[in-house]
C-alpha cells in the first residue's frame, strides 16, 4: 500500500537519496495520564504539555489549540512521540531487532472506539477500503515512475494480492505499489484522520508545472485504514518503499493507545516494495479467512479497480526450505502453505471508455454480466458530464419491468455509484435518483463526490443535487428518444412496462411535471383501441372547449357507456378514460396542461352551457327533487336536475372534493384507506342528478301528483340503479337484488295472468269457430198416418 494509500499515509514522496532514517539508538517517551513533559536523552528534546484530555477529541480546558491545529475531529496538533527503546529478539529466526514503541496523537482507545462502533455499519467495508488503499499505493507509483523510473525497479508489475490462512486465523492484503519508510508509518499511521492522499493531491496542484499531469487517487480522508479493527484483533503493516534499504513494520493491537514499529524479521512478508496489512482476525470475524467470501466482498465493491486483483487459494504439498545447522547447509522438505491465485476483477469498466468505442454488442453483454440479465435493455445512454460537477454515467432501461415493482422503493438497488471505479453503494433512498425512477439500471462514477469519513453514506450536498438533477434530465432524454423513434411499437411497450413510474413520478415529482406529463397516455372516448397522449388531445380539442375532460373507470367499456358521457358525446367533446389506479392521483397532481384545467365529468363542479328551457325544468321538477331527498336523507347531499344527461334517468354524482367512484375502490382497497366514518361522510356529498325527460321521471312525478302507492320503492329502486351505473358500490346488494328480484316477479306475474286470460279468450273464439263434421242433416218429417176404418 502506500503513504495515504492507507488513506492516511504519506504525502509527497521523498526526493532521491533524503530517506530520512532514525538512529538505532532512537530514544523512547512515556506519556502518562494528566501534564507531563517527556524528554528525549539521545536527541534535542521533545516536550508536550497535555491537561485535562477529553473524550472529545481535540478540546483541551487547560491549554487552547489553535483553531488551525484542531479543525478535524479526529487530528490531534501534537507530534508523534517516542516512549522507551528496547532491544527484541525474533523468535522465527533469532535475529535481534530494535523496535520502537511510540503513542498515538489522540486519545486513540476512546478514537478508535468511535471509528470501529460509529462511521461503519458493515464490518465488510474493511475489505474495501484496504483495496483502495493499495489501488492508491499503485496509483501513486505508476505516476512517480514517469519522471522516476528506477522506483519500478526489477519488479514493473502492479498488482494487488489477497490470501488468507484459516488455520491462524490471518488475512494478508499486499500490494507492490510506493510503499512507506519507517517516517511515513509513524506520521501517517500514527496520526489518525490524516490522509496522505490528500497531502499528494495538494502537492499537485501547487507544483502543476514541475510535476505535470494528474493523478486518479482515491482517498483524501485518513480514516479508512483504520476500518481494519473492524475485524481484527491485531493489525501489522510491514512496508518497504523502493528507495529505503530496509523494511519496516507498524504494528497495534485494537485496545492499545500505542503502536510499535520495528525493522521486518520475518522472510515470509519480505517484498521488493510495496505494502502488506496483516490482519490477525476477531473470533467472530473467521468468514474473512474464507477465499470465496473475499472474491465475493471484492466483486462487490473492487471489481472495476484498473489494477489486477488476485486472491489466493491454498495448495496443499511439501516445499523446500534451505536450513543452517552447525555451519551445515541443508535442504529439508518442510509443510509450508502456497497459494495459487485467481484473478477476479476480469469486467472492465465500460463507462470509462469512449461511446464511440463501444459496440451495441458490448454494451448489452456488459448490462447482462454486471446485472445478471437474460434479456437485451430496452434502450440506453453513455455520456459524461462536465462543468460544475463531473461525473460518467451508463444508464439502461431493462428489457421487462420488474416484477416486485409492488416494493418499496428503497429495496431497489439498481442504480450504483463508484468514486473513481470503487463501488460506494446502491441504496441511496432517493438521494442520487429519484424513487420513480428506481426501475433503472446502471452505473455513476464520480471523481469529485464528497463523501463522509468513511466513504460510505452521501452527504446531502449541492453537488449530489447537481448529479441528480443531471441523471434524471439525461434519463428524461432516453424516454423521449424511444418516444419519438420510427417504429412506434417501441414507445408502446416502454408505456405497458413503465407507465405507472411515470404516473408515480408525476405524483412526486412536481418540478419536472412539464416533461412527464409528455410522456403521458390514456385511452379517450375518440381513441379506445390505441392511447393518445394529452399532446394530441389538446390538438384535436373544439373551438368551443376550455377543458380537459376526464373520467376514472375500471375499463374503458364501462367508461364508454357511463352516464356522464351522454352529453359530451353528443356535442363531440373527446373524454380521457382513467383506467388504472394510479391515473386519477396523477391527474389530479398535474392540474393543468398547458393552460388547460383537467375536469372530471363525474364531479359536481363540471358544467355545460345551459340549453333552452333548463330553468324552466329545474322549476318544473323542483318539487319532486325535494320529494325525493326527503324519501332518500342522509345518503345524498340533494337532488337536482341534471344537465349532463339525454336518455339515462338518472346519475349518481360526486361532491367537489368528494371520492369518484374509482377512487372509492381503490380506497376500499387500502389497508388504512378506509378510515371510520370517511367513506361515510364521502358519500353524504353525493347528489343524484335526475334527467326530466326521461319517460320514467315523468312517470314518477305523475304518480307522486296522484300519491300512487309504490313510489317509495321506484325512488330505492332508481337510487340503487343510478349507484350501479355511475360506478358505485350499493350499500346493500343483497336488498338492491330482492329489488329487482320483485320486479321481475311483479312483471311475470302480470305476463301470467294477461297470458291466461288471453288463452281464455283465445279457446272461446277458437270454440266458436269449430264446424261440425261433413254431415248431412234431415228435417224431420211429419208422418200421417190413415185412419183406419
């Protein structure tokens, strides 16, 4: 890894042949609890006067920091301080080394408390910030090596290695980038919160014309080496920087207040260059000594790394090992552990290359590899963004809409952001896209992102709102090339998997309604096989219409035959069918388009022009009105004649600000929507609309005239009727149905009975018609008989 590399490392590399190394004989501080003064024999003398240190970092009661010297939490102003030498001899190969222990410049055990239990809420993340560290640490060298080649040395491979050793619970994490000298492991490590990157990136900038160029580096925060405690009970950072003679170690245990660093003994960790973080793992962190679950955690988060990735599996058998016995050298054949490793960042980040570059072929094959995909995206965009924030992005439109889409959104994560090809999340709750537009896929890499500490949740910042205004702007352009292309069948299927989004985004997202609400269709009284769009509606409106008519129904053949369309067909007015739940609440959020009011035409407050003769009909039929709300009460707010209707008898028409009926459904439906006493007060405002020349109604006003028995069950039974036909639920089907069950007997029994008499009558004609059989008939004759004399 390298200095910063650890996110903390070192700044500026040294510059050729000034390796600043300490004496051997380095002298050693003891800091001990409230003012002290430590002084070093061997050298000019360190003093530092600390009181009153508090768990609240960087906030001292007794002597008052700088402003300058304490502005992050987690920097402390105090040099690095040296506590007691001690000669230490390895027990691996009995060579003595001097090593130096030293505290750290916080109040470390309560700091690295709050690291471990606060910034990260995945011990997994360890894993990725490492590999970022050393991706770093490679960053930093190939850049280094343009103007210094001979930092390459005999070893020009740049590459990071992952192994582990289940047995002794060890995770080794190498890199073969810049590596650190013993100075830079005990300022950068031992200042937490102090990141070499960042220190580089400065040095940068300030020396643009010696230097030249740029480099991609990864982290500016000096925090996220120290997501290693994470899971490990011990850390050991042994690194050798290419221009130093020897190699070094860092090494702390996780509730210790100090480190120790010393020369490296061990042959087993000794490198050319470069770093490697040991990790003696927690008890119950043993699953990261698992090869899969590295190559899983790396797939995750590291897979797009320009660098190569290796993990390493354990191949059993026998190695040579060259000993030393009494002046003797032998060869013996020892158990030693080696490893084979396996590449596992083979994908490339497609969004860095140039569009022009990348063939249609490549891009689906990327969408179905990253996304786990059968079918080819629907349609999809590749650019870039300059100005005032930068950022490349590759976003697809899937092929099928999911078929969770009944989730919430927050457990869609689709969308994925990198910082410069290291992944950083996929749930961002809205954040970086907008919920309604949680079906898309894709990725977003930016350079300049802030990130908190631990690089792991968005901060609400005016560059993530630039992004996402960006990303659904860029996403706005891809629907509408789709719209508009040729063949019009790939609108149509984008519309049958995606429509309800857009509907939900015209719901949310108010600022963008002018672009949604372009998107939109609907089946109209004018277009009931294919879907117009309000575009087009508008276009064919009358000379004579001020409004976007509509009407919620279950479909569009009981739209068509409503009640409340009778009057707008007649006068070729176009109607918009709301067939889906989610129609109605957009409308309703849209309000307008372009300068026309939506009105819907089975609400109190739609009106036509009045015909001839209409007050004169209210005033005609005022009296039965009253009559029949009296015989209905509560279950109305009145009755009125209607001038919406020519040959129902009656509609059942909602209150201004009351539910239409397809709203009623579908609050119904809801598990809180159907709130005690609201559907009840929402059907209070109803008002039953009576069309005066309808041959029933006058019926009905007759017999009332005449006090007709029977008329109360004509106004239940015409109440009922007119609930069914406008869309409405009866309050009571069973009563509703012995109703027109009555009426259906009355009528039979008056077909029976006519059907009687007339075969009655019918069997009288047919008897006197019937003619006596071809008989020949006498009179009968007197006969005289003679007198006998």
């Amino acid at each position: 890894m390298a200095n910063c590399y650890l996110r903390s490392l070192s700044g500026m590399p040294h510059p050729p042949n000034s390796i600043s190394e300490p004496p051997a004989s380095h002298s050693r501080v003891v800091i001990k609890p409230g003012p002290f003064k430590a002084v070093a024999s061997n050298q000019s003398s360190i003093s530092l006067s600390l009181t009153n240190v508090t768990s609240t970092f960087c906030n001292s009661s007794a002597n008052k920091i700088p402003k300058s010297s304490s502005s992050r939490t987690c920097a402390v102003a105090a040099e690095p301080v040296i506590s007691e030498s001690e000669d230490r001899t390895e027990s691996g190969n009995g060579v003595e080394s001097k090593e130096e222990k030293y505290a750290y410049q916080a109040e470390v055990s309560k700091l690295l408390d709050l690291i471990v239990h606060s910034l990260y809420s995945h011990t997994e993340i360890f894993l990725r910030e490492l590999v970022s560290n050393a991706s770093d640490a490679l960053d930093k060298l190939r850049f280094l090596s343009v103007t210094e080649p001979e930092l390459m040395g005999n070893d020009p491979e740049l590459a990071i290695k992952i192994r582990s050793d289940k047995d002794q619970g060890i995770l080794v994490i190498q890199d073969s980038g810049i590596g650190m000298t013993k100075d830079d492991l005990i300022s950068s490590l031992g200042t937490i919160a102090q990141s070499g990157t960042a220190n580089f990136v400065k040095a940068l900038k300030e020396n643009k014309d010696t230097l030249g160029g740029d480099s991609s580096l990864i982290g500016r925060f000096g925090v996220g080496f120290y997501s290693s405690f994470l899971v490990a009970k011990k850390v050991v950072v042994s690194s050798k920087h290419p221009k130093s003679d020897k190699q070094y170690v860092w090494e702390a245990d996780a509730d210790s207040s100090a480190f120790i660093v010393r020369e490296e003994t061990d042959p087993d960790y000794f490198l050319e260059r470069g770093t490697a973080v040991i990790l003696y793992l927690k008890e119950d962190a043993m699953d990261y000594a698992d090869p899969n679950k590295i190559q899983e955690l790396v797939k995750s988060y590291s897979q797009f790394l320009s660098f190569p990735i290796y993990v390493g599996r354990e191949k059993a058998g026998a190695t040579k090992v060259s000993t030393e016995d009494s002046g003797e050298s032998k060869i013996d054949l020892q158990d030693k552990k080696t490893y084979s490793y396996e590449l596992v960042n083979e994908i490339k980040p497609i969004w860095m290359r140039s569009p022009r570059e990348i063939t249609k072929e490549e891009y689906h094959s990327f969408y179905k590899t990253t996304y786990g995909e059968r079918l080819d995206p629907m349609a999809y965009t590749h650019f870039n963004t300059e100005g005032e924030v930068e950022f490349k992005s590759l976003l697809y439109i899937p092929g099928m809409a999911p078929f969770s889409s009944d989730k919430t959104t927050s457990e869609h994560k689709n969308i994925r952001l990198y910082v410069k090809r290291v992944f950083i999340s996929d749930n961002f709750h809205g954040d970086l896209f907008p919920h309604y537009l949680s079906f898309m896929k894709g990725v977003v890499d930016s350079n300049d992102l802030p990130l908190n500490v631990s690089r792991e949740l968005l901060q609400e910042s005016r560059i993530v709102n630039l992004m996402k205004k960006r990303l659904t702007k860029k996403t706005f352009d891809l629907f509408e090339s789709i719209m508009k292309s040729e063949n019009k069948e790939d609108y149509k299927k984008f519309w049958r998997n995606y429509g309800k989004y857009i509907k939900m985004g015209v719901t949310e997202d108010k600022g963008n309604h002018k672009r949604l609400s372009s998107f939109l269709r609907y089946y109209s009284s004018k277009h009931q096989e294919e879907m117009t769009s309000l575009k087009e509606y508008v276009d064919n409106m009358k000379e004579d219409q001020e409004f976007i008519y509509y009407f919620s129904s279950e479909s569009v053949k009981s739209a068509r035959n409503a009640p409340f369309m009778e009057k707008l067909v007649e006068r070729g007015y176009e109607v918009l069918f709301l067939t889906e739940p989610l129609d109605e609440v957009s409308i309703n959020a849209l309000k307008t388009y372009e300068g026309k009011e939506f009105v819907d035409v089975s609400k109190e407050d739609f009106e036509l022009d009045d015909e001839e003769g209409q007050e004169q009909l209210e005033e005609e039929f005022g009296p039965l009105c009253d009559w029949m709300k009296e015989k209905l009460g509560e279950r109305i707010a009145r009755v009125e004649v209607s001038r919406r209707l020519t040959t129902s008898p009656c509609a059942l028409i909602s209150g201004k600000h009351g539910w239409s009926p397809n709203m009623e459904r579908i609050m119904r439906a809801q598990n809180l929507g159907d709130t005690p006493g609201l559907r009840e007060y929402m059907a209070s405002t109803r008002i039953l609309e009576i069309n005066p020349k309808s041959s029933i109604i006058q019926y009905l006003d007759d017999a009332r005239m005449a006090g007709k028995s029977g008329t109360s069950d004509l106004v239940e039974l015409l109440y009922e009727t007119a609930l069914m036909s406008s869309g409405f639920i009866p309050e009571d089907p069973a009563g509703f149905g012995a109703r027109i069950y009555d009426m259906i007997a009355t009528s039979v029994d008056a077909d029976s009975k006519s059907y009687e008499g007339y075969q009655d009558e019918e069997a009288a004609q047919n008897y006197e018609d019937i003619q006596p059989p071809n008989v020949e008939y006498y009179e009968p004759q007197t006969v005289v008989e003679p007198e006998i004399v």
